[in-house]
C-alpha cells in the first residue's frame, strides 16, 4: 500500500502503474469502501430509476432530493436541542427520509386532488422545500451549541468521508430493492403504462404509487453523502434513460439499467481514486452523462445513427416505389411500352437528375433497361413489381375513397403491405370495385401526382 494515497488524498500528480494496480484491485480499505459503495448505489438508483422514467415522473427525483435539505437542517437542530453533536449520520438520514416521504405525499396529494399535472405539483414542491431548507440550516449554522462543519457536503456529496456502515447500508438496499422489484415488476409496469385499466381491475394503483415513490425516496435519501441533493436526480434518470436506447423489455431495461448505474458508480470511483482533488460525487455523473450521449449515438432502439439509418431505407424504398409506379402508368398509356426520362419527370415533378439517379438503380436491380439513348423500358421483373406497387397503391386509394370519405387528391400514401392493413376481405372487394368502369384507374391523373 502507498501511504496517504486514496480518495482523499489532495495532491496533484499522475498516478503510476502500481498504484494504478492497487487501485483496480481495491487493495486499500477508503477506495474500496467508496467503490464498493457507489457501485451498490447506481445498481440501486439504475432499477428505481427505470420506472420513474416509465411513469414520466423524471424530475420527481429532483424534487425529493430537494426536499430532503430541510429534513437533514431539523434533524440536525432536534439532536443539538436534546444534547448531542447534531451530526449523527443516521440521525441525519432519518430526517431527510422523514422529508423525503412528505415530499412524495405532497406531489400526489397535489396530483390526486387538484387539477393540476405532475409538472406542476413536482415544481411546488420542489422550490417551496428547498427554500425551507435553506433557510433552516441557516437557522442551523448560528445554534451556539451545534457544530455545522460537514453538513453543506449533504448537498453537493462527499464520498470520502464514507465508512464501511455507509458501504453496507448501500448494499443492503440495493439488494431490498432488486427484491422489492422482482415481487412487483409487474404491477409496477401496469402503473406505469395502463394505470385506468390496473384500476378497473381491483389493483390498489394509489398504494403501488406510494411505495414506488417509498423507493424513489429511500434511494435518493443513501445518495446523499456520496453525490449530494443536487446530483443525486442524475443518478436516479440518466441510467435508466440511456437504457432505454438498448431495449424496449421491462426486464431488459432493468438489468441495462442496474448494468450502466453500476458501471458508473465503479468508473466514478477508480477515477477519483486515481486523479486526486476530483470529487466522487460529480465525476461519476460526468460518466453517466458519458453513456447516455454513447447510448443515444449508437443505441440500437431509437439511437441517433439507427435512426438515419431507417429513415434512409424508408426514403430509398419510397422512392422506388414512386418511380415504379411513374413508369407503369406513364407505360400503360404507349404501345411500345417505352418512356423516356422527361415523362417521368413531368409525372412525378422530379428533377432529370434524381429520375436518371434513380432509374439506374432500377437498372442495378434489373427492373429497368435502357432501349436507346432516350427511351427506357421495364424488365420482366420489373414489371412485377410495378404492378404489385401499384396494385396495392391504388387499392388503398379507392379504400380511402369509398370507405374514409376522404378527397381524391389527398389519397396518396405507402401502400405497401396493404393485406396486412385492412384484410383478406376488404382488399378482395376493393379490387372488385377497383374493375368497376365507373371508378377510375387512379385517383391521380398523370401529370398532377406529387
């Protein structure tokens, strides 16, 4: 063991490859105990965290963390009153849990009986409770006979001053909430997507609300000294947010969570182990802000790369569709059953560019070829496929017309799995409406389609 090397330590220095080693190891008893402690934490934070996204009560957490400040200043002037110090860490917490649950009982009192949203109720209390907060520990701090040194690290965190007791107490209800969530998973999730229709069937939603919010508040109430009030909503949002963007399961999505929350947690903490004068509390937030824009770049459900990559095919495959269907009806009406580029571009009001990018994809794919240097022409294969689109086109066209009542000129849309829309039956008697002479062949004459 180096000595005075640890999360404590103030100097500034670049740290070798055997305190590296002792590090990543865990070999001294501080590290270990603020590691081992906010890894349970982010595990911890990670599963309550990813309900309170689902119910979309995300600032919830910021405002129990909040109302946890006056709680923390009375429980401080009650054990001074009575004779003691007034710094009494379990003392302290029994006072930000105790404002904690008023706060929790505040926001739903205000959303059940009010009209009122939770944004609202989340603002009222948020400002109101830290604002009693601040001006209780100021009472706090001129009490002749309390020591207020250390109680300002509650707010912004102080994880080198964590014990194994506090490290334990983190493990423990990390482990009571993977219980607590495993028993009511379920339940939990119909709170939060289907609330009315968990009502109508006999479940106690008010009551599943209040220990969800039990959770929130316990959780939020063991942050305290190691990220503080004001970053301890971080912990509670970003993990589960960023699992979001990995899966779309309730089960997938709590593991992810706990995963990310854990892993920031033990990256927060060799990371202030290793640089010394960097804070536990903020780097580990930092990290978790870190996974969350990774999740939202690269996140397979809904990442940002994803998500051009679908709008991109969903592009091509329109457009495709819309030059089939260009040159089948412009082929539809010549002999030859040739078309050059200037009719397609006055069918669909496309520049001579885009259409000849395009028919030479169609070229690639073989549903197209070139007949001479003007005209073109659609393959067997191609031909297929035109026909299908343009089937299904306008067999969408005329439900939309007979059925929807809905004006020809605004009909036009992706028609392409049409059976899958509206039924074997339906789509059987629209092409036998589509053969009556009294209806037209598309709603679009050519020349006027977009």
């Amino acid at each position: 063991m180096i000595a005075n090397h640890s999360i404590s330590d103030s100097r500034v220095s670049l740290p070798s490859l055997e305190q590296i080693v002792q590090v990543l190891t865990l070999e001294e008893y501080n590290t270990r105990v603020v590691v081992l402690g906010v890894m349970a934490l982010g595990t911890a934070a990670g599963l309550v965290g990813t309900f309170l996204i689902l119910r979309r009560r995300a600032l919830t957490a910021d405002a129990l963390s909040h109302a946890t400040l006056p709680g923390i200043a009375i429980a401080f002037m009650v054990m001074v009153a009575l004779g003691g110090e007034g710094k009494n860490l379990l003392g302290l917490l029994i006072g930000a849990f105790v404002f904690g649950c008023i706060g929790v009982l505040a926001i739903l009192g205000i959303r059940h009986t009010t009209r009122l949203k939770d944004d609202a109720a989340i603002g009222i209390v948020l400002s109101v409770l830290f604002g009693l907060g601040l001006c209780l520990l100021r009472i706090a701090t001129e009490l002749p006979n309390g020591n207020t040194a250390g109680l300002n690290g509650f707010i912004f965190g102080k994880a080198a001053s964590m014990v194994a007791n506090d490290a334990l107490t983190m493990g423990v209800v990390a482990l009571g909430v993977a219980i607590v969530i495993g028993i009511l998973r379920k339940e939990w999730t119909l709170l939060c997507f289907d609330e009315k229709f968990g009502a109508v069937q006999g479940w106690p939603m008010l009551w599943l609300d209040v220990l969800l919010m039990a959770m929130v508040a316990i959780v939020t109430v063991i942050a305290l000294q190691s990220v503080g009030l004001v970053l301890a909503v971080a912990m509670l949002i970003i993990p589960a947010t960023s699992a979001r963007y990995w899966t779309t399961k309730i089960s997938s999505m709590l593991i992810a969570a706990a995963i990310i929350g854990c892993l920031s947690g033990w990256l927060g903490g060799i990371t202030s182990a290793l640089i010394p004068r960097m804070p536990t509390g903020p780097i580990i937030v930092l990290i978790c802000g870190f996974w969350f824009i990774f999740s939202f770049i690269v996140g397979p459900v809904d990442g940002l790369i994803i998500r051009q990559i679908t709008r991109l095919r969903l592009n091509r495959r329109i457009s495709m569709q819309h030059i089939l269907r260009a040159m089948w009806e412009v082929s539809e009406d010549t002999e030859t059953s040739q078309f050059s580029i200037e009719e397609i571009v006055y069918v669909r009001s496309w520049s001579k560019r885009t259409v000849s990018k395009l028919l030479r994809r169609c070229e690639k794919l073989h549903f197209a070829t070139r007949v001479s240097a003007k005209n073109w022409r659609l393959t067997q294969k191609g031909s297929a496929e035109a026909s299908r689109v343009v089937r299904n086109h306008r067999l969408w066209e005329v439900y939309l017309i007979t059925h929807a009542d809905i004006a020809p000129t605004h009909v036009d849309r992706d028609a392409d799995m049409i059976e899958h829309v509206l039924g074997r039956d339906l789509v059987a008697k629209l092409e036998l409406l589509l053969e009556t002479p009294a209806l037209p062949k598309s709603p679009h004459p050519v020349g006027e389609q977009q």
